[in-house]
C-alpha cells in the first residue's frame, strides 16, 4: 500500500493520528524489508539477533516472548539462522528437553551489518526531522507502545 499524501488525502485523514501513523509504519516497512533483503536478510533475523546480542544466550520459547514472535515461526527462523552459522543451539544442561540459542561470532558479525543498514534506513525515514525531533518522536512512540503493551 502506498502512503497516500498530499491533497489527495482528505483533510480529516491528514489530521488523525491512527492514520498517519498507519501510513507512516507502512512506508517504515518497506524501507526496512527493502534493506533487509538486499542483505538476504529478514526483520525476523535482526529481532533473534539483537535479543541474544542484548540479553545473553536464551532458550527458543524465551526468544519468541522476548521479540513477540510465534514459536513456530521462532523454530524457523532460527533453522534459517544456524544454517548460515549465525546461532548456535545445544541442549540445555538443566533441562535437556529444550534448546538454549546463542550468538556466535559470525552472528554478531552480521547483526552489526544489519544495525548499520538499519541505521541509514532510519535516516532516511526520519530525514524531515531534526536530531531533537526525532528524539522527541521516539519518546512518544515508546510512550504510547508502553501504554498499550501494558508496561
């Protein structure tokens, strides 16, 4: 869906809000999985990566909670990932019935490049916007995500 600006979108449109955020998280989308694939890369990839890069080494169930994504998709996603070496799983010593996940160096490798691309995306995105702005927007983002995910 292409964003739709300008007077072609009704004033009433143009001032509310769910709207304009909506337009704006569809244009975001697009940058991001544009980037990303460029890298053969996914938005899943990078979430699984950054979690084990920030908290540690993480079963498969504890990532899926921690990035908001299913555990099939999680079990996929992870296949995708130890493939390319980016993820190592063994069992875990204190109950062998699951799977701990951790980032190896390769994996740590590729979530800086990813972070990098990711960086010029959001450059892009917020071009418009001065660094205070863009600090200010990405506190009231984090205000509202807060208040609706129940943080």
């Amino acid at each position: 869906m292409e964003p739709t600006t300008g007077p072609a979108a009704p004033a009433r449109l143009r001032t509310t809000p769910s709207w304009l955020l909506t337009q704006t998280a569809a244009h975001a989308a697009r940058l991001v999985a544009g980037a990303l694939d460029a890298l053969d890369a996914r938005g899943y990839h990078y979430r699984l990566l950054a979690a084990l890069d920030e908290l540690g080494p993480a079963s498969q169930a504890e990532l899926g909670r921690r990035c908001g994504i299913d555990r099939s998709d999680v079990v996929a996603v992870l296949n995708e990932l130890a493939a390319k070496d980016l993820v190592r799983r063994a069992p875990d010593p204190a109950d062998r019935r699951r799977n701990v996940v951790t980032l190896t160096t390769a994996g740590r490798r590729e979530l800086r490049r990813m972070a990098d691309t990711l960086d010029r995306v959001q450059d892009t995105l917020l071009a418009p916007l001065s660094p205070t702005d863009r600090g200010e927007l990405t506190r009231l983002l984090t205000t509202l995500l807060d208040h609706h995910s129940g943080r």
